[in-house]
C-alpha cells in the first residue's frame, strides 16, 4: 500500500484549490469579453481573472449585445441605414429614433448621436436587456457619449436587468472622465451595493487607480455592507495591486474582513501569490498576522503551501506563529513539504525561527515523513541537520526510516557520515601516548523520550544491519550492555531458580512416587506421605508463576501486535498454564499420591520440556552464548522444511514397510509404522532382527528390494543432504556471527528499555522509575553520551580491544583521506601558480626562456632552499643528538624533534595559504 503512494495527502490542499480555480473560469477561454483599462475601445480579451468578484468584469459578451440590438424592431434595416449614411430614414419615426441612437452609440457616431437626439430621441431609450444608451457609452469608453447623454437629460442612474449601473460599465473601463461626468451628474457613487456589485469593486478589479481614487474621493464605501462578500480590498490583495491596497486602507477598509468559501482575509489572499509589499502593508495597518481562515489556516500556511519565500520571512518578522495548526493537525512545515522545490528556502527559514521539526498531523506524519514519502532527498537531509527525528512512526506504525529506505535511500550514506564525524581525535598525532579520542554518541539517541536503542533497532527493522558494525555504534552497544546486564542477568536467575524448583516439585510428585510404577491389578498397600518442605515448594512455584503471569500481561498490554507475533511469548503462556494445571500443594496434602489424575502425568511430561527449553532460549539471548542457540532454531526450522518436503517419501516407505512386513509389532499399524520408519532414518535399521529373527518374512524379494531402496534413498541420501544443509547453514551464522550478535544484543537492550519507557509505568512512584532509567540509560551515566579514549595508553580498559582498533583505524583513514585531498589541491595550487609566473616572466621584455631554466624552481623559491638542502636545519643543539635516534630513545631529543616538525607544518600551512591567495588574485587578473 505505502509503495503505491506516490504524493502525500497534503497535496490535496493545493489540488482542490487548483480545481476551485478552474471551475470558476468560463468553459472556452476564447469568448471575447469587454473589459480591462487598456481596452478603452472594447478589444476582446480572453478571461484570465481569477475569483468570483473578478467575472463581473465580463459584463456582456460582444455577440450577446449586437444580438439584442438586432432584436429591436427594424433593427437591421436602421443598422445598415447608419453603416451607408442614410440619416433620413432613421428619421421616421420615434422608435426608429430611439433604437438608431443605440446603434449610434454602440458605433461610436457622436455627430449621428447628436442629430438622432435633437431629433427627439429618448436619451434614456433601452435594449431588451434593460440597458441604455448611457451604459452602451460608458462601456465604449466614451467621455463625449456620455456629456452629450448628459445634456440631453439621460439618467445616470438606471439599472439593466444584472442590477448593472452606467457607473459600473465607466469603472470596469477605467474611464476616469466618464466617472467624473456621472457622479457630477448625479450618480449614486455606492450604487449596486446592496448586491455586492459597486463601481469601487470594479474598478479595483481592473486595477484603475485613478477611478479608485475619484470613487474614494466622492464618498464610496470601501467595504462590502454584506458579510463573507469579498471587498474591493480582498480583490486588491489577491491581484497585487498596491497602490489600491494604500488608497483603500487610508479610507478605512477593513483590513480583517472575512470572504468567500474558506473565510480568507486580504492577507490570506496577498501572502498566496507571495504580494509581499501588500502583506507588509496590510500588516502596518493592523491586520492580524495568525487570523484563521475556514480551514484555520493562517496566512503563513497559505504562504508556506505557494512557497512564497519572501512573504513567509515578512509574515515571521511580524511574529506569525510558526508552530500554528490547521486541518488534521498540520503544521507550517507540513504546508512547506507540499510541493517541490529547488532551494527548499521556506522550509529553512522555518527551521532557523525554531519551529517544531518533528510535530506530527493526527495521523502521525511528521514532515520528515512527507519529505521522504514525496521523494524530496535534499528537503529530508535538511530536516536532518535540523534535529527530525528518524525513528518517528505514524499511527500505523511505519516509521520515517522505512521511507527514507524505500523512497531516498540516497539520504543513508549522507546520514551514516554524520556516525564518522561523530569521531574526532585532538591535536596529537594517532601514534602519539597523549592522542585522545572522543566518541560523541548523541547523533545514535535522537530522542530522548524513547529508548536509547531506537535507532538502532530502526535500522535493523528496516534490513540496514550492517549499521551495528560501525565502531561507534558498537561502542555504545557494548556500553548499554554493560549498564543494563544486571537487569538481565537478574531474569536470567529468575527463570532459572523457577525451572529448578518445578523441576524438584515434578521428579518429587511424578517419578518418585509415581502410581504408574505398580503393577497392574496389584492394590497399593502404602500411600506415600511428603514432607512439608515440598508443599513449601509447590507454594513458591505457584508464587513465581504468577509474577510471570503478571509480566506476559504487562509485555502484552505495552505492545500487543509486536508481542503476538513472538513464538517465545507462546512458549511462555503453555508454560504458566502447564504450571498451573500439574501444581496442587494443597489439595492433596501430599497423603495419597494415587489420587493424581492420569493427565496430570502428560501435562508435567511435556511442561518439565518446555520450562527446560525456555530457559534454553533464554540463556541464548545472551551474547556470548546466543550463536550457537541461533544455529540450533536456524537448524531445526529448515529441518521442518527439509521434513515437510520428502514427507511423501517418508510415509511411502512406513506404508510400505506396513504391508511387507505384517507379522512385526513396529509395523502392525499405520501410525507405528511412521514413526518405526522416522527412528530407521538415523540409522537404526535392525536388519537381524527384521531378516533374521523369530518370525519369518513372508515376502522375501519384495521386502529385501524396498529395505534395499530405503537404505539408499533416506539412510544415505536423505540423510547427508539434511547434514550438508545444516552445515551449510552453521557456515552462514557464523560468517556473520559478530553481526548477529550484536543484532541480538541491540534487542535485548531495546526489549528492556522499552518496558522501563512504556505509557502503562505512568502511575507509578517517579522515585523508582528515575532510579531504574538511571541505572539503564546512557545519558544519565558518567558519560553523558560521550566517552573520551587514548587508544594507545596501555592503561585504557574503557571498551575492548577490538572495538579500538576498530576505532583507531577509522581514524587513521579519514585523517589520510583528508591529508591526500589537501595535499593534491596544494600541488594543484602550485602548478597553477608556477605556470602565472613563467607567463608573466616570459611576458617582460628582454626575457628568454634560458634565464627561467637556470633559476631555480618555484618551489624552492617559496620554500628558499636548494634541492641538497635538508627540511630540518640543524638550528639547536639538538640536532646533533638526532643522528643517534636509532641507538637510544631519548624523550628530550624526541619532543625536540616533534618541535621542529610543528615549525615546518606550520610554515608550510601558511606558504599553502599564501599560494591559495596568489592563485586567486592571479585567477581574477586573468579574467
């Protein structure tokens, strides 16, 4: 199911919005519209605008509005009058008067206008849409229409069918002088308001400031008298456009005003197209930097899901809340992992103003979790750096490692270099008695309200075992084995005290004073009486069997997926209940043995096997021992696969063993004829006995060829391929020995811790459980999740020996590696700069290239020295004492020497550092 996953589900935030977008927009982008500022003539513009408020922009459609004034009567015959100039015959009448001067005005004729008006046109005559010659003026653009409608009387304040006014058609064609005409005469400025349809709203929409300020100017009101009605400045804001956004604040709008579907405010809107001049203006003016929207999502969301950098930086100097929630529980860094980006600059900008990195939704996903799910590498590495926690898991338990694993494995290696410079080595030279390393173990404990072996035990689960063999992860195992040992050594006896007192009680009870052992049909004369002591014992067994009882139940209860899944924890239950079943010290007063049921006897034969073999596993969780206990359960499970396999063939031989050998007792039935064949496979076969005996073989050939048949096929061949598997299998663990062990080791310290963190402790006294972590856990130690070695101090017996060397080698070769890179960009360095100064030489005049062969070399210059010279020059005393350093070893001629090596490194750093400036000072003159 996880590998069908391809985006996270917080990607449903930016889908929806997406679709919302879309279904607002008409179905054909080509229908031509009169709209925009820049159209004074009315071109037709494709739709583009996005939201509700901005589709009234589209008052009519150009083919809509001719056909409605082909509709008027003789229209066709008025309209090709008008194209060929022939005024007489509009002239006839009145209605030819009335629909000629719409005509007249949709083709922009002022002249024929005016002659149509002084004729007796009606200046407020209409189409069947109820639109009139002053809304066909406006929406043209036309200043001298509309002062010639508005001498003739035309109302300024009539309405088509939409509640459309010609104030509205001036406004959506940024027409300035038209909106001066109509307010002066006597235009209601907020007319249309009451439908949430005003000049202000449309003229803000076609970002016309000039008619924004004019509308403002003459008293238009710039919010909306409705509630969840987007105001002309949520249109601003979504679009951008700031000098509207300052013209509306400094009239008072209401910068916290709801709209919409989702109840966004103006500063949702601007911060989701990342407007960051607009959100700092909003900001300045009051606005309320963690307003929730319908989906509480705070304007920093929005940002953080659009990847607005620049409005996301504003929005926190402002003090937005970083930690803030939305839907189901997400996060702002949740919003940032939506969708991909190339810097992941939102996401860092989060992390560096502390926000919660591991926060998780209400379905447990931390953004690790969204990062690594949604294959975003370079997002995961960063969230990383910054603290998130790997080992957290989701409500179904799936933890951010088994993503990282699956979707970004590239993250692994960058993560397990973190484990080396873990690693760090002082001054002193590797071989030097004073070299001290220092293990920093706190990149292995990411969270400190799990266990300390989380981690690794993440890795484990998720196939990456190898892990555990990296020095330090093996130094801090060895460390929490050597801490948590006594909790473990202290069940260790448990169990073993109660195997030995069952097993006292069982011999004493079952096998000493056993009624099987009389003969039949003789009556028992005695009945045995037992001493107290054994009913103490049955007590005691009783009393431990329940503190088992009690643990199962609390293992059960901490984890009861992880625990049914455990073949052991079965074991364990057959065992307490076996217990229980075959333990009466006090029913039978031990006076009369023959009162114990017969099946009580199969009850303690197979408990006292079981007790045993519990006890067996438990002493192969023991590191040391716990190779060969695997070699035998890897053993016995392909041995039941081995046996289930050639099953057939076994059961084919004890059938027919059954019919050929008829007269012999192991033979005389199916069952026994089974289990006589299983006992024949390892060899004991009973040929005289079978051939030679007593009682004859009554099928001589046919008997001698299937015993032949089976000798060869199991006893030979069957046999020595179940011995070359085991083997086989023997071989595998132990090549792998010292990975397994420390595999087992890390879950017997996680089984451990995790019972001294489980939820269901939460009640007990705090006093017990501090000392019980105290005595468990790493951090709470003299080490405090470091430790501090010198490899070479034959005194240091911190860890072992193997693990230093370990460590010492993984030391040696990072310091060579890094001494190879710097030395190879030291002679790269010189070569270019011995390559600058033969060119600048061979450049000055009079210069020939014998004058560069006799001098000397670049190098010897730099370091001024002949090629004879020695590096160490005999400038102290000591020198002479160093010819005799083979003969006798002399601390004070040593620490002199090591003086002299420190000199020169140190000149030859700073002549490196001088190159490295040249080589830059000559690479930018060369540019």
């Amino acid at each position: 199911m996880i590998n069908s996953v391809r985006f996270s589900i917080i990607e449903n935030d930016m889908n929806r919005e997406e679709e919302e977008r879309k279904g607002d927009n008409y179905e054909d982008d080509d229908i031509k519209s009169i709209s925009s500022e820049s159209s004074g003539e009315g071109i037709p513009i494709p739709f583009s605008i996005k939201g509700h408020a901005r589709d009234e922009c589209h008052l009519w459609d150009i083919n809509e509005i001719e056909s409605s004034l082909r509709a008027l009567p003789n229209a066709e015959a008025i309209e090709a009058a008008i194209k060929i100039g022939n005024y007489q015959h509009v002239y006839s009448n009145i209605i030819e008067l009335n629909v000629g001067l719409l005509f007249a005005i949709w083709h922009k004729q002022l002249e024929y206008a005016a002659r149509l008006l002084r004729q007796g046109a009606n200046p407020n005559t209409i189409d069947t849409k109820q639109r009139s010659a002053l809304h066909f003026a406006c929406i043209k653009s036309s200043a001298p229409l509309t002062r010639l409608l508005l001498h003739f009387k035309s109302d300024p304040n009539v309405a088509d069918e939409n509640k459309l006014f010609p104030l509205h058609c001036a406004a959506i064609v940024g027409n300035s002088d038209c909106i001066n005409l109509l307010i002066r005469n006597g235009a209601q400025v907020n007319a249309g308001i009451e439908n949430n349809k005003t000049a202000l709203l449309f003229a803000v929409t076609n970002n016309a400031i000039k008619c924004v300020n004019i509308l403002l100017q003459y008293g238009a009101n710039p919010n909306m008298i409705q509630t969840n009605i987007e105001s002309p400045l949520h249109i601003a804001s979504e679009m951008g456009y700031i000098e509207c956004v300052k013209a509306l604040l400094a009239r008072g709008a209401n910068v916290n005003c709801m709209a919409g579907n989702k109840r966004n405010s103006p500063l949702h809107l601007a911060a989701e197209d990342d407007f960051s001049e607009c959100v700092k203006l909003l900001l300045d003016h009051g606005a309320n930097v963690n307003i929730r929207n319908a989906d509480q999502q705070t304007p920093l969301h929005i940002a953080c899901l659009q990847q607005s950098v620049e409005t996301v930086e504003m929005l926190i100097k402002y003090n937005a809340d970083v930690n803030s929630v939305y839907r189901d529980g997400r996060t702002t860094l949740h919003a940032s992992i939506v969708k991909e980006s190339s810097s992941w600059e939102c996401t860092r900008i989060l992390l560096d103003n502390h926000v919660d990195v591991n926060k998780a939704d209400n379905f447990g996903y931390s953004p690790l979790h969204l990062a690594a799910l949604n294959e975003f590498s370079s997002c995961a590495l960063m969230l990383i750096e910054y603290g998130a926690d790997i080992t957290a898991r989701t409500n179904g338990g799936i933890s951010c490692l088994s993503f990282i694993v699956r979707r970004t494995p590239e993250v692994i290696p960058k993560y397990l270099s973190k484990l080396d410079s873990s690693i760090k080595v002082n001054e002193n030279e590797i071989g030097d008695v004073d070299c001290e390393i220092k293990l920093d173990f706190r990149c292995l404990v990411p969270n400190h309200d799990k266990g300390e072996t989380e981690l690794l035990m993440n890795f484990i689960e998720v196939g990456q075992k190898r892990i555990l063999k990296h020095p330090l992860c093996e130094t801090f195992l060895f460390l929490k084995w050597r801490r948590i040992r006594k909790y473990f050594l202290f069940s260790l006896f448990y169990h073993a005290l109660f195997v030995l007192l069952f097993t006292i009680y069982a011999l004493e009870v079952f096998v000493n004073h056993c009624p099987p052992k009389c003969i039949e049909g003789e009556e028992e004369e005695e009945h045995f009486t037992y001493d107290k002591a054994f009913s103490i014992i049955g007590y005691v067994i009783l009393f431990l069997n329940c503190v088992l009882l009690g643990k199962e139940i609390f293992q059960a209860a901490h984890g009861f997926l992880i625990y049914m899944r455990s073949w052991e924890n079965w074991l364990q239950w057959s065992i307490i209940f076996g217990v229980f079943l075959c333990t009466y010290p006090n029913v039978k007063n031990f006076r009369d043995v023959n009162t114990i049921d017969h099946w009580e006897y199969h009850v303690a034969g197979v408990i006292i096997f079981l007790v045993w073999l519990e006890l067996m596993m438990l002493v192969g969780r023991f590191p040391i021992f716990g190779i060969y206990v695997q070699m035998f359960t890897k053993v016995a499970v392909n041995f039941s696969k081995f046996l289930l396999a050639y099953s057939c063939l076994i059961i084919a031989f004890a059938l027919s063993f059954c019919i050929l050998f008829p007269n012999m007792e192991p033979f005389d039935n199916v069952p026994q004829s089974i289990l006589k064949t299983f006992v024949m496979m390892i060899g004991e076969l009973e040929f005289e006995d079978n051939f030679y005996g007593e009682k004859p073989i009554l099928h001589p050939i046919t008997t001698h060829s299937m015993f032949f048949t089976f000798v060869v096929l199991v006893t030979i061949i069957l046999m020595n391929l179940l011995v070359g598997l085991a083997v086989s299998d023997i071989q595998g663990l132990q090549a792998s020995a010292g990975l397994n062990r420390l595999s087992r080791q890390a879950e017997l310290v996680s089984r451990l811790e995790s019972l001294l963190f489980s939820k269901l402790l939460s009640k007990a006294p705090p006093k017990i459980l501090n000392v019980f972590r105290r005595e468990a856990l790493l951090r709470t130690s003299r080490y405090n999740l470091q430790l501090s070695v010198r490899p070479n101090d034959p005194r240091e017996k911190t860890i072992p020996k193997e693990i230093m060397t370990s460590i010492y080698r993984l030391v040696a070769e990072r310091r060579d590696r890094n001494q190879s890179i710097r030395r190879k960009r030291n002679t790269k360095n010189l070569n270019l700069f011995k390559e600058s100064v033969e060119e600048i030489e061979l450049r000055r005049p009079g210069f020939s290239r014998t004058q560069t062969m006799r001098q000397r070399t670049v190098s010897d210059q730099l370091y001024h020295r002949d090629s004879n010279t020695p590096l160490l020059q005999p400038q102290s005393p000591s020198y002479t004492a160093t010819t005799g350093i083979r003969k006798q070893s002399n601390d004070i001629v040593m620490l002199n020497i090591k003086n002299q090596l420190k000199e020169v490194e140190e000149k030859v750093d700073l002549m490196n550092r001088k190159i490295d400036e040249i080589t830059e000072a000559i690479l930018l003159l060369k540019k």
